[in-house]
C-alpha cells in the first residue's frame, strides 16, 4: 500500500505507511497536541478527529484554543442540550439546532415537545448535560443515501428532519450517534462529550417553524458551552457587565433618548443626548476640514424617478418609504449617493477639482422590520457622517489609503481597536463583470500595499460595489461593523457623470462611499455600552457639577457655574436643599466627571476656588483647591486633536 503524507501547517511531514485519522496524526506529533485535539482541517475542510486521511493531504489540528474550535464546541452542545431534553421529558421532536458565534448566547435547539420548558427546568437540563459529559461518549458519524435516511428519521421520530432531508436536494446525509441519541447532522463534533467542562441554559422562547406564523410554534432553548467551568464563569461575568451597560437602560438613566410606539424606530434624543449626538458631528466636522471635505445639504424626498435611475428602486425598494401625490410617487431617501450624484452632475467638472470629497449629514429613512428594529443600534430614521469622494482611476489608492488613516485615528480616539474585512460582489448586483472585477482589486490591492490585514467575505458587497468593512471591538471584546468603505463604478455611469481629463477627453469618475462612525444613532448606541455610559471627558454632555454644602453657598455656586460656562466648560449646579453627601452620590450615579463643591470656606477665598472631586479618584480623602479658570484649562486639555 502507498504512503500517506501529511503536510502540517510549520512545513513539516508526517509520512504514514497506512491511512490515518486526525487523531493518530496528532499523537504521533505529540502527547499534548492529541489531548487538545478538537477536529481537524483536512486540504482546508473540517473534519472531526476519527475522519481517516487516505491520501496525501495538508492537515491543521484543530485545538481547544484555535478560533474554529468555539463553533464545534457550541454545535457539539447542542446536540448535547438536546439529547438532555430528551432524556429528562421524553420523545422531542427536533427542527434546526445552529451554533452563535456572537453574542450572549454559544447555541440554540428548536424543539417540539409535549413539557412546556419554564426557567426553573434549566439547572435541571445543565445537570444532565454534565452527566451526559461525564459519561465521556464518543460521536459517531454515519452517512445514509436519502431513502434510508428518511427511514431512520421516521424511525426515531423526528418528522421535521424528514422535511430537512427531502429539501437537501443531495443523495446521501450524515448522522451522528452518541450513546441513544442520534440526529441528524454534517459536523464536525467534539470527539468526546467530556470535552464540555461547563454548561448554562439562559433562556426560552418560542420559535415559529420556517418563521411562519402559520406554522407550528416551537420551544427554542438557548445555551452556552466552554471547555472549563472558568471560561464560562468568564464569560457569564461579562454579560452580567453587558447587561449593566446595556445602552436602552442607560438611555433612560442618564436621561439620554427614549421610544415611543407613536414612531416606532425613531429615537428621541433629550437634550444630554442630542448633545452627545451632535457632539460626535462636530467631532467628525473638525476631521472633515482638515481632510479636505465639503459639506452638503440635500432633499429628503425625491420623485422614484431617482431612486429607479440610481437601481434602489429595484434593490431597496422594500426598505424604503414611499407616498403618493397626485399622480406622483416620491421616495425618501435611504442613502445620500443618489443626490451627491446629482450635485456632481449640476455643472461640468475638471480633472483639477479631483477628487471632490462631499460630506452630508442629512437624515435618512430605511424601513427595517420590526423584529430587527432594537434601540439604537437599528433604527429607521438615522444619519451618517456620510461621504462621497468623486475621483479619478488613478486616485483611489491613495484616497482608500487615507481613509484608513483617518479611520484608525478616529476609533483610537475612543479606544477600539479595528478589524477589515473585504466583501466581494453579492448575487444580485448592478454593473458587468469588467467592472466588478476592477473594483474588487483596486480595494485589494490597497488593503495590500497598506499592510492592513483582512479577510474576505466572498458575496457580501453592496449591490453596486465591492466594500471593505471595519469591525471595531468594544470594551467587552464585542465587534460592531460601523466604519465602510465602498468602491462604485456603476454610479458614474448611471447617471451619466463626466470630468474633462487633463487631455481634454471626457471621463468617468470612480465613487467612493464611506461613512467612518456609521450611523451615528448606532455608533452612539455602542459608545454607551463600550463606556458603560462614562464618557470621555470632553464628550461628557456635563463636565462639572458645582455642589453648595449649604444654601448660604447657592449664589456663590451660581457665580462659579456662569464663570466655567463662560470659559466654555459645560457645568451645572445642585443647590437643592440635600446633605453634601447624597449630592457627591447622584453626581457619581449621574456619572459626572467633576464635582466643585463650594462651602463656607471656598467661599470666603480670594481669589474664587472650588473644592475639586473627580469621580475616577474618589478614594482621594482631601479634595483640591482650584480656580475657576485652572479647571477650565485642565478640561479643555482633554479635547482630542
């Protein structure tokens, strides 16, 4: 019999006289690699650990800490989840049982079963989980041609996998059987259950099959898995701190924006809130005119006209608002570039206004629906610290490259760290296959020449262009795709735009679209939770508050508040008739950077000072002596450039 060589990722070989499992190449390369053995990946494909190589074939072993190992685990605990179910309230019939890689949840299973599943049944459920872990029972794998795949889920009850495998549309599926529970299923699995070290079942609701309200309801259960007790402890102290920082909770307590069923999807911002909302515009604003931007203000509704030249009628249509008059139909507008488009168009250009950068912060209307609708991060009515950047060919490099840069700037500014990622043309889209084909290398290639690292997320562009997209994590290690960056040939020749060249020939410009914080309702909404409402100091919508001690101190405090409001700080008072004490707490609840407490002594001084608290130094047992003026100047330092 021939040899088998397996090719390991470091560049070295594993040559075995025999076929040999994922598992046996591990032992033979160590001890502990075979111990932390959780799949492997055969020529780029997961396989589980007994999937035996009979070839020569590139092999990666799939370990407890390689980032594939989190979706095997949670699907594998599924599955676990779902044979506990069974064993504790008899027959269950089982839908679709997918991994979650985000979020607070690792795993669901839609189940129909005669108990109605209540919270107190979850340590119930997690117990007999770990039992079924401690019993440490080895998955097997089988494949079955569809007619006696259909026979066994006949067999074993499981009328909705019947449904499944006649919707396949291939000739043979997978099982997998541990101990009396077997289901359908592709895999890979864990290649014990013992490799689960800690369980929790977190919530319940009801699911309809296919999302047909038609349809039967069915119990959806969700869970999370880890390898160890600690990681899950981890991670459930995290969304214990999640829930805390929840930003519709803190919305309402630091008196920030609310919802009303009157405008579903459509914040109102208080006042501390619209100043948060205009203070990341002004913040963008700063950016915009260093960069070289020009700012625009354009329509909010436009006859369908528009939107059937710009292909969102054809591809947008069911998410946008549209009304009649008379005979008309008008469109509001979901997105700026169609408008842009138009003020490029209004009058002949040159190659020396190249490129033209328009910004627009103009309000935006997308009729998302109402089961994705969530507090601020989707919303209906939203705006972006919108552009698009009209250039030539050979300009996109350099003005794709800057964007990065500023990109970057922008997101260190509020401490999170940036993540690419490179969509490539979706299966529905505008434009040939020449131009799809440029602009997707054009975007790589800058990617490329400016080092930055991605991944490609092959069909997932816009439908009129390619897109890189930025994930930024937050302070709980979430990611949020905010910042975008899209390249568009089919705009310029949709609307028929021209620039005269430097040899006097007419050309087609190149678009960029980009939006760096995104919405900003959603961006807010992430800012909240990444700063568990604690703001930077020169976002802050109060910076201080001055507290009297007595109200023999109201109209010296009202003298220090108009004097930092006059040096540009944001200040209010509390001169209600509470103890210091239940003052210096609200503040603190309030999240307030600066308390300047004025007393009987403060108040006799001369020159004016304040007894200075800051709130990330409470332990501090004597407070500050400063003046109005060095507290202004100690804040206004903070501003970022």
């Amino acid at each position: 019999m021939a040899t088998v060589t397996i090719n390991l990722p470091d560049g070295s070989k594993k040559v075995f006289s025999k076929p040999a499992t994922v598992a046996e190449v591990a032992a033979a390369i160590g001890k502990r690699l075979a111990a932390d053995a959780v799949a492997g990946k055969v020529d780029g494909k997961l396989v589980d650990t007994f999937f035996k190589i009979e070839r020569d074939a590139s092999l990666e072993i799939i370990t407890k800490q390689s980032k594939e190992s989190a979706e095997i685990l949670r699907h594998s605990s599924a599955h676990l989840m779902a044979q506990a179910v069974a064993r504790l309230f008899g027959p269950v019939k089982l839908w679709v049982g997918p991994p979650l890689l985000e979020g607070r949840y690792g795993f669901y299973y839609d189940m129909d079963l005669d108990h109605r599943i209540v919270p107190e049944d979850f340590p119930k459920i997690e117990a007999e989980m770990m039992k079924i872990a401690a019993e440490n029972l080895s998955p097997e794998r089988f494949e079955l041609p569809v007619d006696e795949a259909v026979q066994l889920a006949e067999k074993i009850g499981q009328p909705y996998k019947v449904e499944l495998i006649k919707g396949f549309g291939v000739s043979t599926v997978s099982f997998y059987k541990q101990g009396e529970f077997t289901d359908l299923c592709e895999g890979p699995h864990l290649p014990r259950t013992g490799f689960v070290g800690g369980v929790k079942i977190m919530n319940v609701t009801g699911a309809y099959l296919h999302g047909d309200q038609s349809q039967k309801m069915l119990q959806r259960v969700y869970g999370c898995a880890f390898f160890s007790q600690k990681e899950l402890d981890a991670h459930l102290a995290k969304w214990a701190d999640a829930e805390k920082r929840d930003h519709r909770r803190l919305g309402t307590e630091l008196d920030l924006f609310f919802f009303d069923p009157i405008a579903p999807g459509h914040p109102f911002f208080l006042p501390k809130g619209a100043f948060l909302f205009n203070g990341l515009i002004s913040y963008m604003r700063r950016h915009y005119e260093r960069e070289g931007y020009q700012e625009v203000v354009t329509p909010q509704v436009f006859l369908s006209q528009l939107w059937k030249q710009s292909g969102h009628y054809d591809h947008y249509k069911d998410n946008m608002y549209f009304c009649k008059v008379g005979d008309d139909e008008f469109g509001v507008k979901p997105m700026n570039c169609p408008s842009h488009a138009l003020i490029f168009k209004s009058r002949h250009r040159s190659y020396r206004e190249l490129p033209l950068r328009l910004a627009d912060f103009g309000m935006l209307h997308r009729l998302e629906l109402s089961g994705v609708v969530g507090g601020l991060t989707r919303v209906r009515r939203l705006t972006q610290d919108d552009a698009h950047i009209f250039c030539a060919p050979e300009q996109i490099e350099d003005e794709i490259a800057n964007l990065i840069r500023l990109g970057r700037k922008v997101y260190k500014t509020f401490g999170m760290p940036l993540r690419a990622e490179l969509s490539t043309r979706p299966p529905q889209s505008l434009g040939s296959d020449e131009l799809w084909t440029r602009a997707e290398g054009a975007l790589q290639a800058v990617l490329q020449h400016t080092g930055e690292p991605f991944q490609v997320k092959k069909g997932e562009g816009a439908f009129y262009g390619p897109k890189i997209d930025f994930h930024a994590k937050d302070a709980l290690d979430r990611e949020w795709q905010l910042f975008t960056i899209q390249l568009d040939f089919n705009l310029a020749e949709r609307f028929d735009l021209e620039y005269a060249s430097q040899k006097g020939s007419r050309e087609r410009p190149v678009v960029i679209h980009r939006a760096i914080l995104g919405s900003i309702e959603r961006f807010l909404g992430v800012l909240i939770e990444h700063t568990g409402g604690d703001f930077p100091l020169w976002l802050a919508p109060i910076q201080v508050r001055v507290l009297a001690v007595t109200d023999k101190q109201n109209e010296y405090a009202e003298r220090i508040e108009k004097e930092l409001r006059i040096l540009g700080i944001r200040v209010d008072r509390d001169t209600s008739s509470e103890k210091i004490g239940a003052k210096i707490r609200k503040a603190t609840l309030e999240k307030i950077r600066y308390m300047a407490i004025v007393g009987e002594e403060e108040a006799k001084a001369k020159p004016e000072v304040v007894a200075l608290r800051d709130r990330k130094n409470l332990d501090k047992t004597d407070s500050e002596w400063v003046s109005p003026k060095e507290l202004a100047k100690r804040i206004l330092e903070e501003i970022p450039a």
